[in-house]
C-alpha cells in the first residue's frame, strides 16, 4: 500500500485538482485507490448528494469506499483550527491517523491536506504536523501558476527541510491560475531555472476525466515511481 500526500503552498492552489485527477487516473487503471481528506472547513452542517465538498471530489473517483463520517467536517468557512474551536472541539492527529489508516487496504490511498504546509491546525500544531503522522510514501506539493510562487515554493521547501529529516523528497505540482497574470506560463521553467526544485509537473485547467489532465496525473505517477499503477494505466 501506498500513500501520496497532497499539501500546498497556500490556499486554493488546486489541491483538490490534482488529487482528483490522481485519483481517477489510478481507479481508471483499476487499482484500489481511496481519496480522502480528513479534514475540511466550510462542509454544510447537514451536507445532501448535491453538496460540493473537496472530500466528495475526491470519493467519488475512488474505488475504495471512503469511510463515513470524516473526523473533521467542520461548517465554518474558516481555517479550520478555528472552524474546530467554535464547535468547542481541538482536532486530534490521531483520531485522523486511525480513520487513515481503517482505509489501509487499498492499494494506494491519496491524503490532501486542509490549506497550506505550515497552516494550523491547533495551538503548536501546523499541517507538517499531520503529514508526519501520515506517513507518507510520495508527497506532493502543489502551487499556483502565479506572480509570487517562486517565493511560496521557496518557502515551503526551506520549512519542509529545516522543521523535518522524515519526509520524502516532495514533487512539485504547478496549477494554473483562475486568473492568469503576467508571470503565468513562464513559472515551471524558472522555477528548475533558479534551482528551486529540480523537477516538476505542470497540470492543465481541465476536468478530471479530460486527456490533459489524466495525461498529467500519469506523468506524476511515473515520476513518483509507482510503476505498476502507472503501466497499467
């Protein structure tokens, strides 16, 4: 069993994007693969089967049923240290840890994380901290095709490598922009350029299901190594 974890450089860089793509490019080559986010702010207190949630997204490309209820389905729209205090409540990393791993007989299970690497999670408690509990096998970072993400990307890779020895080397994953500026286009390759990172992926504005994006999803599989999900596919 595998397991990808999908952090990002900030809020809405296209997490969920990409972890859907990934998601569908493994269950379309047949491998028992679960999506899942155990935590998420912003979730309808009575969610119905119309209700867009990133968690839904992500469960409903998975071959392998996503346990029910999440830990942390919290309806505030807030970070959701604070979403959880308003319920009066602390989020527990190892109540999410066990509910992870009651997915464990998947063959791959894709984990994406609730805003950036370094937003909390509680008091002294930051996502870095929950990918660690993970134990992640691949870990993906995901960022927005857009003026400042060679700082963001910088930043986080300096956090990941100065606040932990533990965690894989992460692969970088550029989104485009709702909104595309100047520098759109022209960051990928600055970004291998300036030696930021040596590698990336970019991935298109596209549906899950569209040729460019399962394209791109089955180009991060064979970068990650995962050999055998990415030859079937």
């Amino acid at each position: 069993m595998s397991r990808i974890v999908v952090v990002g450089t900030g809020t809405g860089v296209g997490k969920t994007h990409a972890g859907v793509a990934i998601v569908a490019a493994l269950a379309s080559a047949r491998v028992s693969v679960a999506g899942l986010k155990p935590i998420e702010s912003g979730v309808p207190a009575e969610p119905s089967s119309a209700t867009a949630t990133d968690a839904s997204a992500l469960g409903a490309f998975s071959t392998f049923h996503v346990k029910h209820p999440l830990p942390y389905a919290l309806p505030d729209p807030v970070s959701p240290h604070l979403a959880a205090r308003r319920l009066g409540m602390r989020i527990d990393l190892g109540r999410v840890a066990e509910w992870v791993d009651a997915h464990a007989c998947a063959e791959v299970l894709v984990i994406e994380t609730a805003g950036a690497l370094l937003s909390p999670l509680g008091p002294g408690l930051f996502n870095l901290d929950l990918v660690r509990v993970l134990r992640p096998d691949h870990l993906l970072l995901v960022a927005s095709d857009r003026l400042g993400v060679l700082h963001d990307v910088a930043v986080t890779l300096h956090a990941l490598r100065t606040m932990t020895a533990d965690l894989p080397a992460p692969l970088l994953v550029l989104q485009p922009p709702a909104v595309a500026d100047a520098s759109t286009g022209t960051n990928a390759a600055e970004l291998v350029e300036l030696q930021i990172v040596p590698r990336l992926v970019v991935f298109p504005r596209a549906e899950p299901a569209a040729e460019e994006t399962r394209a791109a999803a089955k180009l991060v599989l064979s970068t990650l190594a995962l050999q055998g999900e990415n030859q079937k596919a």
